[in-house]
C-alpha cells in the first residue's frame, strides 16, 4: 500500500518539525539539532528553492534522521523528492491530480484536508492518514474530535498555528498520531545560528510523547 510505511514513521516523534531552508548551511546543523533533541522526523518544505538540496544534505550527513518534504503541491514534487532521498511528502491539500500521483509515487503521501468532505475523498481512494491544515483556522482539536466517531478510518498529523501549549490537546486524541509545528524552528533562531537553543526547545517538543493515547 502507498500509505503502509507511513504509521511507523509518524509515529517515531509527537512532533513533527516543519522548516524552512533559506541557507543551505543552516540545513546540516539545523536537522542534527532536531535529531540530538528527540525530533528524527523532520519535513523540509518546498517553499524555498533550496528544499531539496537540503533534503539531500540531511539524508546524507545526519544520522538518524528522518527527512520528508513538505509543500507538494505539483506531481513532479514527488519524483524530484525522493531521487533527494525523502520518504515522506506532505501536501497542504489534496486535488485529484495530486492524489493520482501520490498512489504511484514510490514515496509515502501525507495530503492535507480542512472538511470532512474532503477527509471523505481521501477515505474512498484509499487513504489512511492524513494532515489536517490549518488545523488552528479551521476548527483546531475540536474539529478533529467531531470527527474521530463518523470517520475512524483516518488518521490525522495536524499542523498549522499549534504551538508547544496547544499540541497536548491534539496530542490526547484517539485520531491523532503527531502534530506538525514550526515553534522549534523559528527563523530568527535558525538565522543566528542558536543550536543548542533549537535542540533544547526540540526536546521539550519530544517531551509531549506521554500525551499520546498508545
């Protein structure tokens, strides 16, 4: 199944670090922070162009890590995505062509929703996990809870506006398997060059495990 190894993986650290790359230098020191602090699994997203030439630079050098790539949001994303190594690819939403392309990409697919009609369309192909974003915008935990009875078929990574405080109320759900968050990654921190800050604040992230139901 094109899903199959995905549970192992987001089940590896309740939080998932979102991050941006803007220096290709910061991407090395950056993935070995989160690793040292707890965090294996991190999604490098494609909102830079130099996404995947970090992705390579972490599969490469940082043992342990656990790299995927976030902001697919093209089918060629998937191709060029796992040629730089990643095993996982996140997508903010989830349009047919997309999701045609994710079955038959090799790599495992994480496609985001916002509505249960959406979580819907992604149940009838198949699919059994999936992001929810925003998550914050668009209903937060309570949303997710509503939904855990009619829809059990999926479950959820939320991500978008959750913050060390609010994780643990997605955490303790029966539908939830991790969370995404950027709070571990600001940019100002990742900018200076603060790696013990960012390991330190990726082990208090790593820390939330005992919020999630086993």
């Amino acid at each position: 199944m094109f899903q199959s190894t995905l549970p192992a993986i987001l089940r590896t650290s309740p939080v998932i670090p979102v991050v941006i790359i803007e220096d290709l230098k910061d991407a090395v020191p950056l993935a070995r922070a989160l690793v040292a602090g707890g965090l294996k699994v991190i999604e490098v997203t494609l909102r830079t162009n130099l996404g995947l030439e970090a992705i390579r630079a972490m599969v490469a050098e940082v043992e342990g890590a656990i790299v995927g790539v976030g902001t697919v949001i093209e089918p060629l994303h998937y191709t060029e995505a796992a040629k730089a190594g990643a095993v996982f690819a996140v997508s903010p939403g989830a349009t047919p062509r997309l999701m045609d392309a994710a079955v038959d990409s090799g790599i495992a697919p994480l496609p985001g929703i916002a509505s249960a009609s959406e979580a819907m369309a992604l149940i009838e192909r198949g699919f059994t996990h999936a992001k929810f974003f925003p998550a914050e915008p668009s209903g937060g935990a309570a949303f997710l809870s509503s939904i855990a009875s009619p829809l059990p078929q999926l479950t959820f990574c939320p991500t978008g506006g959750i913050t060390l405080e609010s994780a643990p109320s997605y955490l303790k759900l029966p539908n939830v398997v991790c969370v995404g968050g950027s709070w571990m990654v600001k940019q100002s921190v990742i900018a200076a060059g603060d790696w013990a800050g960012i390991e330190a604040q990726a082990a208090k992230a790593a820390g939330l495990d005992v919020h999630r139901r086993k």
